[in-house]
C-alpha cells in the first residue's frame, strides 16, 4: 500500500509519543528542514492566545468609551489609565511595553478581524483558523502546512540532508498546533525545552514486507530524524545565548520562556521559517477582572505576560542584529461579545484583533474601530470587517513572496492583501508572476505628505485613482497610456483626511487595488 495513502486513511494527525527525559514530546511526520533560500531568510513567529482573547479590553475604540461603558459596566476599564497610541485607540494599562513599542514602530494591529457565518465552540473555531478554511467546510490540513508541503513535496523521505539541514517548523511547547498539518503529514515538530535529549536507538533494522511493515520502517525512519534535528538543536542553541535585561525569571511567564527558546536558536544560526507558540488562559467568562479595580485581574495578568514577552523577544532580536529577519502574529480562535456578564467577565464572541510586531511591520492600527452603540442586546457581537485570511494571504504574498496564483491554491480563494510591511522590506514584484495590472509598492507607506506609487501594467490606457473605504473616488492620481513594463510616479496627498484608503488601478477589464494609509 503506498504510505501516503495508508497515512490518510488512518489518522490526519499522526503523533508519537515520547517520553524523553521525564518529559512528553510528540514527534509529527519527521524531522523536516528545509534549505533557507528558498524562504529568503525569513522567518514567521506565531502565538496563539487560547481560550478567545476580549480584544475590546486589549485595544479600546477611545471615540467609543462612553457606550463601552454602558454596556460593559463590569470590566470596562477606567478612561484614564487607558495607555494611548493613537487618538482613537488605546491598550490596557498593562500593557506599557506594546505601547512603547508601538511608538518605536514595532506593532501593528488589525482590527475586526473574522469570517463569514463565525462559530463560536472553541474546537470548531481553532480548526477553522488553523486551516483558514470557510465555517461550513472541514479541512484537516493546516494553512502552512500546505504551504510548506509545495517547498517540500516529497517530504519526509530523506530528510534531513546537506541541502536542507534545519527544522522546517517547530512547535515550542507540550503539544501540537495544527496550523502545519500538511495533507499527509504535520510538518512541524515539537520541542519542550532546549535539554531535551533523546535515542532513537536500533534495536530493528529489518521490517517485514506486509502494509504493517511498511508503517514500522516509515516510524523508525521518523525516530531516526528526531535524534539528528535534536542533535541540531542543541548545537544550533549553543552558539546563542539570552542578552536582553527584559527577560522574566525562569519559570514566571511561560509564554517569555518559550519565546527566550527561539530567541536562542534564531541567534545560533537556525534558519527555520516558521515557529508556533500557545499562551492559555484567555477564556475568561468570569473574574476576567477584579471588581471595582477592573484594570486589574486575570487578563491583566495575561496582557502583560504577553506584553513582556514579546518586548524581550524583540530586545533579543535587536541584539542578535536579526531584527529585520522576524515578524511575528498574536491571535485567538475568537473574540468576545461587547456586553460583560455578571460574573466580571466576557462570553464567546465574533470579531477580534490581530496584533502583528516586529521591525518590518507596518506600524498602524488597520481598520475602523468596533461599532459599539449605547444600548445593545446580551448576544451583541464585534462584527467581521477583515477576513483572517486576508491576513494570512498578506504574509504570504509580503514575507513569503509567493504570488496571488499561489495564495489562492493555498487558501482555496482570493482574499484581500493588506499593507502589513513596511514598504522596504514588502515583496519584490520582479520575482513575482504578472497577469493583471497591479500597485507594486506605495513608500512610505503610512504617507505624511508624498509618496513614490510604483505599478506594473501590460501596456495600454492605465487610470489609477484613490478611494475610501466606502468606494467613492476621492481623485485620479494617474491617467495615461503606458508600455508594458514597471512606472512610477509620486503621489501628493495634499488635504485628505488622514485615514485608510485604496489605491486602485484599472487597465482594459482588469483592475486590482492596494490599501494605503494616510497619517
């Protein structure tokens, strides 16, 4: 029986367990790795908030406050120990280190962040977001597992080897995330700690020649890689060590220890692209604050372990002097209803933040703040303004550089590429497919005052214009025919407003747009 084959129709996630030093570790599909050009470098962090973090008690709409406080008597925080970042939003006081960060243009957050027809049982919400899949279809493999399954087709036979020597994703923690589910095999493995130690030993080196056979050698052959990649690990992490002042203690913030791991194999040289991290504790339906001191209480306490963390990270990173090689994503399976409970907590709700940070993001808040009304029913809901796919699909199309062809295959549709980079480190139109005419880059992007709009077009009559978010044509930036080829031209925003917009060019009966922020 051919192995893929046998693999499918006998689990989606096939683990084994292990016991390595006094520690349980599951080993996915192999030890994969992956050769680092073809990933450019770069690398993606991911932190899952388990539980379904209140992104309304995270960042606060400040133009809303009055009706937030009407409704959300309970767990509203006091106006003003709110920390400040823009002049509509603001953090949880105990999140001081995101706000600086922030302001040094580190973090961007995405708002009303969601999909079509939300479920919101915490089992069938992480699915869906871990396979970016629509509500009403189940998908058992992850959205980067099959991407990382069309770099590595034929993985895992004969990995490792010289040409691709390191991990292709790890997991940091006790259990597997879905997210790199491939179709056969998970191509992520998880890793406990950094003194994990383990031996594949070979007491069978001889299979019998029957399906059952086949499984045994596919198994060993998966307890040889995991002796090797461990061996990496270790000497990758000895090359490295902790210099941030910003770490917490040891044992105090398990999500800062986590991220202190890959701190520590990102500055030994490992060039994995993708690491997946998970903080719970976010499902907090009652003492989500404490009564009468609502800036305190249990998701206090887990916004600034989130914010400390990551703070450390980014120090550490800037320190290695690899802080232009990481972005990382912060997000939950769900957000949390607007109205709080009589238990000073919030229940399962709709719509949620994207917190995105690291030196190369664009350093914005996207998207207009909740619509939050005075009087509102129990079941009242942050409604979806951006598909969480459209944010997947941007790191793929910015970081990753695939093109739009390739997103949709990954996806399974056409989702919306949002401005998540700083222009100088967005992706490379000269290495991408071009069919339709597009925007290749606006810089800077936030725009103060000008901005250099690069296009490419097949030839012909071009109109480019600028458009609100409620698709009425604030001007045309650009009117005339074109060669075939790349252009650019420079934009004045003159008297607009500051706020989110689109650029949008049109050719023939094809047109695509890019969303474009002015300060």
């Amino acid at each position: 029986m051919d192995r893929r084959k046998f693999l499918r129709n006998t689990a989606s996630f096939i683990s084994l367990p292990l016991l390595i030093n006094g520690q349980t570790m599951q080993v996915f599909g192999s030890g994969s790795y992956l050769n680092p050009e073809i990933t450019d470098g770069k690398i993606l962090v991911l932190i899952q908030l388990d539980g379904g973090n209140d992104g309304l008690n995270m960042l606060i709409p400040l133009d809303k406050y009055d009706n937030l406080a009407k409704v959300r008597p309970e767990v509203v925080l006091p106006e003003n120990k709110i920390a400040g970042i823009t002049e509509k939003q603001g953090l949880h006081p105990a999140m001081t280190e995101i706000q600086s960060l922030y302001g040094a243009e580190k973090i961007m957050f995405v708002q009303n962040v969601g999909y079509p027809k939300p479920n919101l049982s915490h089992f069938r919400s992480k699915e869906i977001i871990h396979s970016a899949s629509d509500s009403n279809i189940v998908v058992s493999s992850g959205w980067l597992g099959r991407y990382l399954e069309t770099l590595h087709p034929d993985f895992p036979t004969d990995y490792p080897n010289p040409q691709n020597p390191h991990p292709l994703a790890v997991t940091i923690g006790s259990t597997s995330l879905p997210t790199c589910q491939g179709e056969v095999n998970n191509m992520a493995m998880v890793l406990q700690n950094l003194q994990t130690k383990y031996d594949a030993g070979n007491n069978e080196t001889t299979f019998p020649d029957t399906p059952y056979g086949y499984e045994l050698a596919y198994i060993a052959g998966i307890m040889e890689s995991t002796e090797k990649y461990l061996t990496i690990i270790t000497e990758t992490a000895a090359l490295s060590e902790s210099r941030s002042t910003f770490w917490s203690a040891s044992g105090t913030n398990s999500l800062a220890d986590k991220l202190k791991i890959v701190a520590r194999l990102i500055g030994g040289g490992l060039t994995t692209p993708v690491y997946m991290l998970n903080m719970g504790g976010f499902d907090t339906h009652s003492g989500q604050v404490t009564e009468g001191q609502t800036e305190l209480g249990e998701h206090a306490n887990l916004l600034k372990k989130l914010s400390v963390a990551i703070n450390a990270f980014t120090d550490e990173l800037k320190i290695q002097q690899k802080e232009e090689q990481v972005i990382g994503m912060v997000f939950s399976e769900f957000g949390r209803r607007i109205k709080s409970n009589s238990s000073f907590g919030t229940d399962h709700g709709e719509a949620f933040p994207i917190m995105l940070f690291g030196n190369p993001v664009n350093p914005v808040v996207y998207g207009e703040n909740p619509d939050i009304q005075p009087t509102i029913d129990k079941d009242a809901n942050v409604k979806m303004k951006t598909d969480f796919r459209s944010v997947y699909a941007s790191i793929l199309y910015h970081w990753f550089k695939l093109d739009q062809d390739e997103i949709r295959a990954i996806l399974f549709d056409d989702f919306a590429i949002l401005p998540i980079l700083k222009s100088s480190v967005a992706n490379n139109p000269d290495i991408r497919k071009k069919t339709s005419p597009e925007i290749t880059s606006v810089y800077p992007n936030p725009v103060d005052e000008n901005a250099e709009i690069r296009f490419f077009s097949n030839g012909g009559s071009v109109q480019i214009q600028l458009v609100n978010t409620d698709g009425r044509q604030s001007q045309i930036l650009f009117s005339q025919n074109v060669v075939q080829g790349s252009h650019s031209f420079t934009f004045n925003r003159k008297n607009l407003p500051a706020g989110i917009y689109f650029i949008v060019i049109r050719e023939k009966n094809l047109k695509s747009s890019i969303p474009v922020t002015l300060k």
